[in-house]
C-alpha cells in the first residue's frame, strides 16, 4: 500500500499535468481560429482558380503549343512522386498515424511501382527514416508559418521540375483535409497530371493566347494545391491538438478524483489503526 506522502505527489504530478493540459487545448484553439479562417478564405479561391484553369485548358484545346505543355502530359505511372504532410510535434491524437497509415496504404497499392516520398512535417521525416525508406526532400517548420513561399518552394522542386524533366509520372499529396473540430478527412489527391476537363467550353475573353496563360497558370496551380493542402493541414492538427488536450484534461480530472478517494481510505484506515493500537496499549496497562 502507498504511503500518504506517495499519493500527494502522485496528485500533485497529476495537478501540474493537468495545468499543461488545458494549456494546451487553449493555445490550440487560438491557433485553430486563425487557421480555420485562412482555410475557409482559401478554399474558393482555389475552386475558381481550377474553374478558370479549366476553361483555359478547353480554350486552348485546339492550339498546338498548349497541348505540348509538359505539366499537361499524361504517362503511364512508373515512377510516382508522394508528398506526405504530417505536423511537426506530436499530442494530437491520430493526427499523425492515420496520415502515415494512408501513406503506407498509398505505397502498397503501387506495386511494382517506383515510388519517391517526399516529407513536409517532422513526424514523417522520422517515421520513413525508420524504416529505411530513402526520401527525396524534407521540410520542417513549414506549418509555423504556412507561407505561400514555401508551398510553392515545394511545389516547385517535388512536383512541377520533376514532372516537367520526366523524373516522375504522377504527383499525390496525403494530408488531413479539415471538415470540423473533430472530424478530419484523410485525403490522397492527384496534383499532377492536372486533373482538368478537356474540351471546356470557354466564357473568357483573352487578351492573351490561352497557351501563354497555360504557361504561367499551370505552375501556380500546383503550388497552389500545395498550399490549399498545407492549409487544410494546419488547421486539422491544431483541432486535432485542441480534442486530445481536452481529453487529457478530462482524464487528468478522473485520475485526480480517484487518488484523492484512495488518500482518503489510506488515511482513514492509518488513523484507525493508530486508535486501535492506543486502545490495545491502555487495556494491556489495566
């Protein structure tokens, strides 16, 4: 049986856990506000840019230069390019395992296929480095700022130059789309090829040839998808984070009330012993 002073600290170490605990889930949800705004103001953005990229794409369907264009060419998948976005901390619950867990679904459905990871976020830089797994870049420290910059920096040198130099036939991202506070979406979208409609009727005017707008709207598309996903991402982990500490929390509280419960008996039953042994001295005396 423990002593008294054993279950005081054991609730006092649960007190101070608990103190960090809701620390967290507060900051969390700071940090989630600001991340849920910048998702929702990003999403039609990214929805209007593919609608006009697609109508680009159908008005230059019958040019010659822009069918040739090297982010529009469609190969037989080889050698596939994966991006794979995880946090960069852990206590968000399965956060990160569902993420890893998709990638290596990923990974098993291209057999025979030769497959590149790229790793955004530490926790899956580790997680493929132990298991012997050879990446083709990592990023960290991306999500404490989620910059445009540095999406399209990733864009740039894991999709669009290895596509366009034929290093690559297909480019997916894995991520954690935010749907609510609790519930996140495991996502695998193909970035590259462009996923487009062919044949789109277009209802532009183009004060330049649709081929020379393909040129420059095809490069940001993806590093636009890259940051759409990065977003998404963020703001899954911080509600991911906010959920757990809340549980932590919760169950910091139980823990409490269970050990203050036991230091009770302990106590009463120690002070019960101490009057039974004052009594059997007094009645050996008489």
């Amino acid at each position: 049986m423990p002593s008294l002073i054993d279950l005081r600290r054991r609730i006092r170490s649960v007190k101070n856990t608990q103190q960090i605990t809701k620390a967290m889930k507060m900051v969390a949800a700071a940090k989630l506000r600001r991340a849920q705004e910048r998702v929702i103001a990003s999403r039609p953005f990214s929805k209007n840019y593919e609608k006009v990229l697609a109508s680009v794409v159908g008005a230059s369907s019958g040019e010659e230069g822009a069918a040739s264009h090297p982010l529009l060419a469609v190969r037989t998948e080889k050698r596939v390019q994966v991006i794979v976005l995880t946090s960069d901390r852990g206590l968000a619950g399965a956060f990160n395992s569902n993420i890893l867990k998709g990638a290596q679904a990923f990974l098993a459905e291209k057999p025979g296929t030769q497959v590149q990871v790229e790793a955004v976020g530490r926790k899956a830089r580790d997680f493929f480095r132990r298991r012997n797994i050879t990446l083709s870049g990592e990023h960290i420290g991306v999500f404490d700022k989620s910059l445009f910059a540095d999406a399209a920096r990733i864009a740039a040198a894991a999709a669009a130059e290895r596509y366009s130099n034929e290093e690559v036939d297909a480019v997916y991202l894995v991520y954690n789309e935010f749907k609510s506070v609790m519930s996140q979406r495991l996502t695998v979208k193909q970035v590259l090829p462009v996923p487009l409609p062919e044949g789109q009727a277009s209802s532009y005017i183009f004060e330049q040839s649709p081929a020379e707008l393909l040129a420059k709207l095809l490069p940001d598309y993806v590093s636009i998808m890259v940051y759409s996903a990065i977003l998404e991402s963020a703001a899954a982990e911080h509600a991911a984070r906010m959920v757990a500490m809340d549980a932590a929390s919760t169950n910091a509280s139980k823990v409490i009330d269970q050990l203050t419960l036991y230091l009770n008996r302990v106590r009463q039953a120690s002070i019960t012993r101490e009057i039974i042994e004052v009594v059997s001295g007094a009645a050996a005396l008489e």
